[in-house]
C-alpha cells in the first residue's frame, strides 16, 4: 500500500516531533553543562542539575506513544523499523540527560578547586557531542544515511580527544598532587562526553537501519570520506 | 477455549466506571446509553443485560466471535432488529435521552437519526445522483431541485468520493467498484443528517485498499458523527477506534479505551480474545 493510513501518519509525525524535542532538551543541557564548567558559573551548573524533568517526562511519553502505535498499527517494514528505532532513541536521549547531570555533578565539585588548567579540549569534545546529537537526529528526521554514517566517523575524535585530556591531565597530577581531585573531575566529564558520543552514535546506527535495514553495529569503523 | 463449566464472566460494572475516569473523552455528552438490554429471537437470549455509555463524536468498535451479539446489538440501536419476526427487547436505549423503545417512538425519524451502512453495499439499481436524493426525496427533505442537488454533492463530498463520481452522477451506481458501492451508501446515510452512523462490517466484503480509504472515511467522519462500527477485523477496530467493546456469548465482557483494550485489557476474557487464543 503505497499511502500510508493518513491517522497513523499523524501519530507517526507527532512521535517524531517529540523525539526532536528531547533531542533538542538533551543537547541543551550539554550546552549548559559545559559552559557552566567554562565560566565556572554556579547557577548554570544548578540549571543542569535540577533541570532533567522534562525530558523524562519525554521519556515516559514517547514510549507510550510507540508502544500505543504498536499494539494499534501493527506497523511492517520501514513503519515497523521506525517505531522499533524510535524506542531505542528515547532510551539513548534520555541516559544524554541523565549524562548532562554526571557533567554538572562533576562540575560543581570542579569550580570548587582552583582551574588545573585553562580548558579548550573538553569545550572541544562537548562541541563535537553536541554536533553529533543534533546530526543524529537531523539524520533522523531526514532519513539521511550520509549525515548518520558521518556521525559515526566522528566518534573516532571524540575518542581520540578523550584519551589526549586523560594523558595531559595524568602529567598535571603527577606533577602536583593537589591537582588530584579537579583533574579527576575533568577526567571524569570528558568520559561522560564520550558516552554522549556513543550515543549519538548509536541513534545514527538505528537511522542506517531503518532506512536501509543495514544493521552497522558492531563493525570496524567505515573509512572516512575524504 | 470454553471449559465443562465455561469461563467465568466477571461482573462489568466497574469496567465503564474505569473507563470513565481514564478517558480524554470523558466529558463529551452521552449519545447512546444502552441500560440492561436483554434481547431474545423467540426464547434465544441473544443479549444479556449489556449496560454501556457510547459518548459524542467517538468512535466505537465492536468486536467478538462470530456469533456473539455484536452485529444484533448494533441494530437494536436503532431498532433495525424489528423487522425480524419473534424478537423482543428488554431494558431501554436512550437516545439523546429518549427511550428509543418508549411509546410513542417514530422508528423512521429514528433510522434517519441513526443511519445505517452494512456488510454488503447495497445500491439501490438507479443512478449515483438518485440513491443518495433518495431518503431526501421521500422524507421531503429538500424544497427545490437546486437544494437536493447542493445536499447530494455534500454528501458525497463527505464520503470522500465526490471526485470520483461528479462527472458522472446520472451513470448507474451498480457500474461502480465494490469500495465506491460502499462509500456511495454512506454518503446516500449521510445525506438525511442523522447524527450516528451504525456500520455493521462496513469493509469486510472490499480489498486493503478500499478498506483503508473507509478507515479514513470513518476517522474524518466523527468529528461530525457518533459512530458505532461492527468488526470482525480486530486490527481494524484497533486502527480506527477510540473506545472498543468486546461481545462474548451475547454479554458485553469489556468495554474502555481501544488503547486500553489492545494493550493492557482488565478481563482475562478479553485477553485471550485478542492475543487470538481463542475466537
């Protein structure tokens, strides 16, 4: 049937503009997160951590919403795909809230302690999270494998600029112990950065497969396009 | 699925109540209010004692196994089952209030009110532009030429097939496909303005693609219409219903939110009816 029912459409549509909608809370609460660590401003980082209920109210709703059209539809094919892809997106946006409030946690405790050190590699990793959440997502919506294959390729910098903050910061530690527990901190958000990539990666993964029922989770990394 | 001694129907009086309280469409008016109908072909009780509150501008399903009363309750709300020799009623229909078997009832200002589309379409053997002025003509409903013509093309309009047929509204509506068939007889129920629509398996006899365009049909219809549907498809009931009520051995087992119903249904009953462990 090549017109889809026009009311599941709707509900379909709807679905996805909820997902945008969390996307679109999660990735500001990276934004307020890290920027709250940047200017060591207390009341961004309390914005932060105070401020997940909307997006696990999101959370609750969007999987009504699929597990409604589900039972109501039962939806085959790129439908079905969509719904079982839109599932395990809400999950992955909701745990990039939850990562929000590990950053702002940490942050907090940062801004406590004099700066280790003037900060360009983390405000980097959380630049590039936040560009890979909101192309998994536009990928999402405009049924873009290329934009969600470009999202994979780069999780490989923000794993890259992980391990650079951890080797730089190991040497601040060896070299004056007091730095401990701030770089510790540091350390600790650029890991949260990085499992917000993953994330983001794992919503283009899902985007791949329901639009060309590839399943690329689990292979070695496709080469970057020149 | 049926034991020695027969499932237990568990009582249904806190079922409606719980819908009541879960739905969105809980403040819209009662349309139809059935209370202990009982309803007997000769000494056969077709119906026990089905109590249920259909509200305004909703859609409702009915479902069950063949057999189960679904398709005889739908007639008696609007008093169809009369035409069949050695039935009987008990308890009341309420209408917009009014008893539909009080005294005193006209039962053909009734089935205008609520008009009917059945399994088979059935065209009247005349022209598309005369099945649908049918019921206008003879219940005077028009006063001039120009007036029946404004309320056929509405009605056809309504039932999504003014397009396909306005060039040819003089050709014989039996030319037509089994889906045009059947959008033409509820556009020929639409057009005396009734204010609920009973469809007894109004798609079972078309292919999935006349049959989508009737569950459209159905959902853009009760912005403006109370409509009860009768269906053995229980996707379709899921597909295009707000509220479903399933029918097992002629008593009402569960009636609620079709979400509610599709999901996470509160008798075992309906369960095992829809997971299709029995039916």
């Amino acid at each position: 049937m090549e017109q889809r029912v026009r009311h599941f459409q709707e509900e379909l549509d709807a679905l996805q503009a909820r997902l945008l909608e969390m996307g679109g809370l999660a990735e500001e609460r990276v934004r307020v997160a890290i920027q709250g660590l940047v200017q060591r401003e207390p009341a961004l980082i309390e914005r932060v951590m105070r401020g997940d209920e909307p997006l696990n109210e999101l959370h609750i709703e969007v999987d009504s919403r699929c597990f409604t059209l589900l039972a109501l539809y039962q939806p085959m094919a790129t439908d079905l795909r969509a719904i079982v892809a839109a599932v395990k997106i809400n999950t992955d946006l909701e745990r990039v809230g939850d990562l929000a409030v590990n950053i702002a946690e940490a942050a907090r405790r940062y801004v406590t302690h004099a700066p280790v050190k003037k900060l360009i590699d983390i405000p980097q990793m959380g630049d590039i999270a936040q560009t890979m959440l909101r192309d998994a997502l536009d990928s999402f919506v405009r049924r873009d494998t290329r934009l969600a294959q470009q999202v994979l390729n780069e999780d490989d910098r923000l794993d890259g600029l992980k391990t650079q903050v951890f080797r730089e910061l190991l040497t601040y530690m060896l070299h004056d112990p007091t730095t401990v527990e701030p770089a510790l901190d540091l350390i600790l958000i650029s890991r949260q950065l990085e499992r917000i990539g993953d994330h983001a990666t794992n919503i283009a993964e899902d985007v791949i497969f329901m639009v060309s029922a590839l399943d690329v989770r689990h292979h070695p990394p496709a080469p970057i396009s020149e | 699925m049926s034991t020695a001694a027969g499932p237990t129907v568990p009582s249904l009086s806190g079922v409606a109540a719980r819908a009541g309280q879960q739905t969105p469409a809980a403040d819209r008016p009662v349309k139809i209010d059935a209370q202990h109908l009982n309803f007997y072909y000769g000494d056969t009780r077709a119906l026990e004692d089905i109590s249920v509150r259909i509200r305004r501008n909703i859609v409702t399903a009915f479902i069950g196994p063949s057999g189960c009363g679904k398709s005889t309750f739908l007639r008696t709300l609007n008093r169809m089952n009369d035409i069949i020799p050695g039935t009987r009623v008990e308890g009341k229909v309420l209408i917009d209030d009014t008893d539909i078997y009080g005294p005193g009832v006209d039962v053909v200002a009734l089935r205008r009110q609520a008009g009917m589309v059945f399994q088979k379409s059935n065209p009247f053997p005349k022209s598309v532009f005369d099945n649908v002025a049918y019921g206008l003509r003879i219940n005077g409903m028009a006063s001039n030429r120009s007036e029946l013509a404004g309320r056929v093309e509405e009605s056809l309009k309504q039932a999504a097939l003014w397009d396909e047929v306005k060039d040819r509204l003089d050709d014989s509506a039996l030319a037509m496909s089994g889906g045009q068939q059947q959008r033409l007889c509820i556009a020929r129920a639409l057009a005396v303005r009734p204010d609920i629509l009973l469809m007894d398996e109004p798609a079972s006899a078309l292919d999935p693609i006349a049959t989508q365009r009737i569950e459209e049909l159905v959902y853009d219809l009760k912005k403006a219409y109370t409509i009860v549907i009768v269906t053995h498809n229980m996707q379709q009931a899921a597909r295009v219903s707000d509220y479903t009520a399933f029918f097992w051995l002629g008593r009402l087992v569960e009636y609620d939110r079709t979400d509610k119903i599709f999901t996470n249904p509160s008798e075992k009953l309906t369960e095992d009816y829809v997971t299709g462990r029995f039916g």
